[in-house]
C-alpha cells in the first residue's frame, strides 16, 4: 500500500484542503496519515526533512512535496 503525509496547521485553508484531498484519495490503495503541526509541533522538524516549505502539503511516499494552497510557512507555525 502506498503511504502520504498530510501536513497542515489547523487554518481554515488547511482543513478544507485536508478534507478536499481525502475525498479524492482510494483510501483503500493509499495510506493517508494527517498531521496537525499545530498540534503536534514534534512533527515540524520531520516535515522540514521531507521538503515541506508551506503547509498545507501532501509527502508521497517517493518523496515528492505537493504544496496544495499556500496557508502558512513553517516558519509561521513554528511561532
């Protein structure tokens, strides 16, 4: 099964691209984790190794960054 991160910040752009993206996507065929960076602020660091510039952002398991609407910057979630 093929596997994706979803990063977001919890904004009003995020949450519709999140439930915009899982509408689309097989869950079935494709493992989808979301990750609130808000919330899990853990996470930032791991989202910065993956290529993540802006939230919201798709990872796909070949390590393509799909930056889907421009809602924040890391730097901005970081605080």
């Amino acid at each position: 099964m093929k596997k994706a991160t979803f990063y977001h910040a919890g904004c009003p752009v995020c949450v519709n691209a999140e439930q915009e993206l899982l509408n689309l996507i097989d869950t079935s065929k494709v493992q989808v984790e979301i990750v609130h960076l808000g919330e899990r602020t853990e996470k930032i660091s791991n989202a910065e190794n993956e290529g993540v510039k802006s939230v919201p952002a798709l990872v796909l398991d070949n390590g393509n960054v799909l930056h889907i609407n421009h809602g924040a910057t890391l730097k901005e979630v970081k605080g």
